[in-house]
C-alpha cells in the first residue's frame, strides 16, 4: 500500500478530530470571564436568632439521682427554657446600587441579627425591607460606602432546556462558590407553595446556596437558587427571576405583598372527568367548593364550574389558575369563562385581597381543601358508600402535612371531622370559616371519629397558615 493512500485517511481523520475541538470549545461559555465580572455582586448572609433550650434530660434514673435532678436545676437556674443563640448561613445578590439584596425568605425568618458579607470581605448589618413567605422571597438593605456592584436582571421566559447557567453562593459555608450546569426543565411543581413554577438545573446547589443568583451565559440573573432535592444529585430548582418581579417591586415600595384573591378549591380535570362533562380535553380547573363571602360566591361561581379561562387567558393546566389570580390588582374587574351544564358562560368577578390566612384558590384532588396541613374533602353519599363510612356527612381527613399543627395534634389520613369548637363543619368552606373564626393564639378543639370512636384533639391557632 503506498504511503499516500495511507498518508490521507489520517490527514482527513485529524482535520475532523480538530474541527470537533474547535466545535466543542466554541460551545463552552467563557466561565472564567463570567465568574470574574459576576462574583462582586453576590454575597453571603449569616442570621442569628435567639431560641429557647430544653434542659436535657438525667443520663439515668434511679436511687440518688434526686441529687443530679438538684444539680441540674442549679446549673440551669432553674430555667428549663434557658435562651440560646442559633446560626444559620445563606446566600444573595445585589440588585441596585442603592444596596438591596433579593434573597430566600427562609435564609432570614426569625432572625435577630442580619450580617452581610461582600466578596471583598466587608461585613455590613442588613434590614429586612421585607418578605413573601409565599413565594419564599425576601428584600433586604444594606448601606455601604462607594457604589455597591449589582447584577443585571434578565428573561427568564426565554430561558430553554439544555442551556448553560451558573450558580454562585456559600454552600456550606464555603463562600464566593461558582457552578455550572444546564437547564434540565422549567415549569416544575415540588410542593413548596401555591406558585410553583421552578427552573430545575444540574448545576450543583447546596444548603448556603439558598437565595444565591442563577445566571445565564449573558451574566444575568433569570433564577433565585431555593431549593434542592437531599437524596438526589444534580436536582436544585430555583425561581425563575419573571416570577419574582412583581414581588420584588411591592416589597420596595411597602414592605408587603399584596395578591388577588377568587375564592374557590379546584382540582384537576382528569380524563375521565372531562369525558363525563363530554369533553376531549383536560384544559380547566374544576371547582369543587365555593368559599362564604367570596369574590367568586358574590359572582355566582358554583361548584362543579369548569374554568376555562381567566381574563381571556387559557387555564391549561389547574395550577395556572392561581398564579393568574394572585397576579391580578385588587378591584379589578376581569371574565371568567367557565363551561357550566355543556354551556360555556363568562362571568364578571371583582378580585378580592388574600388575607395572611387565605389562597387565592385551593388546588385539590378529590373535592377538597388544605388548612394548617389538614387535607380534606367532603363527604357525599358515593364516597360514604365507596368507602364503605358510617359517617355519611362531615369531611374526610385525606393527607397530614409532618409537622404542621394537624400532625401536632394527632389527626391522622382517614379521621372523619366533625365539629371545629361545637360547630359541625360539612363543607371545606366550613372548616375555613370555622378556623378564620378563631383568634391567633386561641386554640380550637375538633370532633373527630376514627373507626367506631370519637375523639377530640385540638391545636393553636397562629396567625397564619
């Protein structure tokens, strides 16, 4: 074989190995670049606050340990609840050059002490301007000498699957760390709040990372890191930075938030559900229950309404309703189409305020309600009968959120409540009124039956849900 017609095969097999090199490396960001311009603007947040202690308890029980119990409560001065301080680290960036960081709600609740450090190493006292536990978002101040850096804020609707994105925070105290990953989906639902709507992302998030920047490869923010998955690997989600604007501007402005508010539960609309309604599609939420005195009781919204559109805008899937609500101005007029009887009807609603207490809607499964981590749904005469109930009236307990007051309290998945402080409850609205009824700190006593018996528990009543 002469040495040409071997000469060229490696010729051509080089120039490709080359032209896939040149590829490849054209693809990458320029990382270095970015985490050089971008790191000045994000920062580390370290929060203490003072919590109670319970004296820990004797190593043993026995003859003599009476002059242990005396040591003991000389030792705590006879305070079981002796204060102690307690640390917490997160992550945030700056927005203006005025000072404000966006940061998780959850990296400053409760805290004494806010301590911000820049990446030049300044340490500088924070203040909370304010916060949506809602959206789990907070905005904070700092006064700082010179012109602070700050980030530039981007779309995070253009975002797509599959592109570059950095990360920089303090995960586990490890301060200024840089990652990098793709965008693996958008529009994820985890169970964090009503407005679930995260970009979830490979590049590696850890606890110190809440409340740090997402960026794009144009350097600007399009997410707040929030939250991870602690069993996988490459799974964190952050709120898509769109979400958080209106947020962040009534949190400038007054310190609060302030969201619409309809009034009703909905579920989703399966397919066997629409076919029973005679429609080919899944679009809508299916009303299940109407609150008293709502914005959607004053309209005349019933239960077993299909809404198919708010102000013009498709309800795809049940969890848009909410977030389209909550966004809307308090007063506002605005159509609801809903299909009612096979008929498609459009009905004017004047939005309402959600109070502390209140959700725009409730999304449910089965015709139910979530209030203080108490999941129910309301008993008729085919679900008594499905599942073979004594009770043929009363709400059927269906999940318990761990540790929320119902868990305090003992109730558990298939309790049937009866009563909240005497008063039967048949309905969710009920069960609603009954605990919007009761003063924060109160506490109210249900009437449960579980099997054959019934039983009373109670919990306190906080303020908020």
């Amino acid at each position: 074989m002469s040495s040409r017609r071997i000469l060229f095969p490696l010729l051509a097999a080089t120039a490709l190995l080359l032209f896939t090199a040149v590829q490849v490396s054209a693809a990458l960001p320029e990382f270095v670049d970015l985490a050089r311009e971008l790191k000045p603007a994000v920062v580390n947040i370290s929060t203490s606050k003072t919590v109670k202690s319970q004296r820990p308890g004797l190593p043993f029980k026995g003859p003599g340990s009476e002059y242990f119990d005396d040591f003991f409560n000389r030792f705590f001065q006879g305070r079981p609840d002796a204060p102690r301080h307690a640390t917490s680290l997160g992550s945030g960036f700056i927005i203006d050059h005025e000072g404000h960081i966006l940061t998780n709600a959850h990296v400053v609740e409760g805290a004494d002490e806010i301590t911000v450090t820049l990446s030049d190493e300044r340490t500088l006292k924070a203040t909370v301007i304010g916060s949506d536990s809602k959206l789990d978002l907070a905005l904070l101040h700092i006064d700082g000498e010179g012109e602070l850096p700050a980030v530039r804020l981007g779309n995070s609707d253009t975002l797509q699957i599959g592109e570059w994105v950095l990360a920089i925070g303090n995960p586990f105290g490890l301060e200024q760390t840089v990652t990098a990953g793709i965008v693996s989906a958008k529009g994820r639902v985890i169970g964090a709040g009503p407005y679930d709507d995260f970009i979830q992302t490979d590049a590696s998030i850890n606890p110190g990372n809440s409340g740090g920047p997402l960026f794009n490869t144009k350097g600007e923010v399009v997410g707040i890191n929030t939250a991870i998955i602690a069993r996988g690997q490459g799974i964190g989600f952050a709120i898509p930075i769109n979400v958080a604007h209106d947020v962040l501007e009534q949190l400038k402005k007054t310190g609060h938030v302030t969201r619409g508010w309809l009034g009703v539960s909905i579920q989703v609309l399966t397919e066997d559900l629409a076919a029973s309604y005679g429609l080919n599609e899944t679009d809508g939420a299916l009303i299940t229950s109407v609150f008293d005195d709502s914005p959607a009781a004053a309209a005349g919204l019933k239960r077993g309404d299909i809404i198919l559109a708010f102000d013009d805008t498709p309800i795809r899937h049940v969890r848009d309703l909410p977030r389209l609500v909550a966004g809307t101005q308090v007063g506002e007029k605005t159509t609801v189409t809903v299909l009612r009887s096979g008929k498609k009807r459009e009905i004017s609603v004047t939005i309402g305020q959600m109070e502390a207490d209140e959700t725009p809607v409730a999304a449910a499964g089965g015709g139910s309600g979530s209030t203080y981590g108490l999941t129910v749904t309301q008993i008729t005469p085919e679900l008594a009968d499905r599942e073979n109930l004594n009770e043929k009236q009363g709400l059927l307990i269906t999940e318990i959120d761990p540790g929320s007051p119902a868990a305090s309290a003992n109730l558990r998945g298939g309790d049937i409540l009866l009563e909240v402080n005497d008063i039967p409850v048949k309905t969710p609205a009920d069960l609603r009124k009954a605990f919007k009824s009761a003063k924060a700190g109160s506490a109210v006593r249900l009437l449960i039956r579980r099997g054959e018996e019934g039983l009373y528990t109670a919990f306190r009543i906080s303020g908020k849900e």
